[in-house]
C-alpha cells in the first residue's frame, strides 16, 4: 500500500472491541460498487478499500454487478441474484461504493441494493450489521450519493458507521496503475475502514441484542415471512 504512512497505520486491537461470545473468526466483509465501466473509479476505491480490510485482518469478497438483472426483471433464484444474496448472508458488515450521478447514486448502486430483500423466510440478511458507504465524483465534492445509502442502510436496519469518504474529481485521484495516490482524500479511506473494522468486531457478537425490538417479539416468524415477502401483483 505505497499510499499509506506506515508510522500512522494502527492495528484494530479487538480485545477492546469484542463481545465475551465473539465467534472468534475474521470480520467477513462484502464490497459493492455502483459501475461497469472498464475503468470504474468505484471499484478502485473498493479494492483501496479491500487492501486496508486484508491488512487489517478481514476477509472480504467482492461482488461483480455484471449480469446482474434489473430488480423484479427475474426470478430471485437467477444465479447472479442467488450469489449477491448468499453474499450478503456471509458478511458481518459491507462496504457500499457509488459514483455519483445525476446528483443521486447510479441505478448499478440501487439494484444491488434492491436485491437484498429485508427478510428471507424470517430472516434478515442485513439487519444489524454494520457499513461504510463512500462515493466517487466527477466533479467538485458531494455527498448525495453517500446520504442516499445512509437512509437505505438505516431503513434495512444496519448499523452505519459515523464516518464517510467522498473523493472529487476522482480521475485525478488514480495514477496509471490504478492505484490510488497520497492525498487527504485517501487517508480518508483509511479512516473509513479503521472505523468499519472498529465497529465490526464491537457489533457482531452483539448485534442480535441491539436489533431486538418488542414489535419483532409479538409476532410470530411466520407471521413476519407473510408480511415482508408479499409478492407484487
């Protein structure tokens, strides 16, 4: 990571952080980024992003948006659906990267997060884990991108964390290796991922307890499957 002060980079000291039942293993963290351009400066900030998780001891995947179906254009058990979701089940915390389009995040970004439904037979696959959203921008610095997935992770229940990145003019920010240069912009990056990882091991022995809520505990699964998993006439 030629971008990163080596004297600044600190480890996560989980000992501080971990729940007394923690499970032990490596934060699971899954990535997605909003574009398919062959140069997608959102995907280079999420792979900047997946070397600091690595450093920093998680294990991370990385979805492909390619092939992904326009939400409702196909069935649920469509195999780039089926692996988005089996993703979002794996992780303990994600990692949401949009470019900025038309003052909102791009329709790439929102169909992924479309597809991950609020409840699957009962269970919620987000609910109580945690994220980081960033985005990237073709001009002068905004934050509607980054607002707009803070409303989406609070409404399917994560818990998002205080910090954010956004990086202006973000074909300045790249060399011609695609990686990332020194600037305030990228330590940023290094912040958000700090904080992610920070908030992580602090959640997710945690996390059932923190989402329990009476409504959930009145109602049955049952109940609860029929009312979230309606489907659309």
């Amino acid at each position: 990571m030629p971008a990163v002060d080596p004297q600044g980079l600190s480890p996560v000291d989980h000992r501080y952080l971990a729940a007394s039942d923690d499970p032990g293993h490596a934060p699971r963290i899954l990535l997605l980024y909003g574009s398919l351009r062959k140069r997608s400066f959102s995907r280079l900030v999420a792979e900047e992003a997946e070397r600091l998780l690595t450093w920093h001891g998680c294990e991370t995947r990385v979805f492909d948006p390619r092939g992904l179906p326009l939400p409702d254009a196909e069935e649920p058990d469509h195999p780039k659906v089926r692996e988005l979701r089996e993703l979002a089940m794996w992780s303990e915390g994600m990692v949401w990267v949009s470019p900025e389009r038309h003052g909102a995040m791009t329709g790439i970004m929102k169909a992924q997060i479309d597809w991950l439904p609020l409840s699957l037979g009962g269970v919620r696959p987000t609910q109580g884990k945690t994220l980081a959203v960033m985005q990237v921008c073709g001009g002068s610095q905004s934050f509607n991108a980054v607002n707009q997935m803070r409303i989406l992770g609070r409404w399917m229940r994560m818990v998002t964390i205080p910090n954010q990145s956004s990086v202006p003019k973000a074909f300045t920010e790249f060399g011609d290796d695609d990686r990332m240069t020194p600037s305030p912009y990228y330590n940023r990056i290094v912040d958000v991922v700090e904080e992610l990882v920070k908030f992580t091991w602090m959640v997710r022995g945690r996390s059932d307890y923190l989402v329990d809520r009476y409504s959930e505990r009145v109602e049955t699964r049952e109940a609860l499957s029929a009312r979230v998993n309606q489907r659309a006439i």
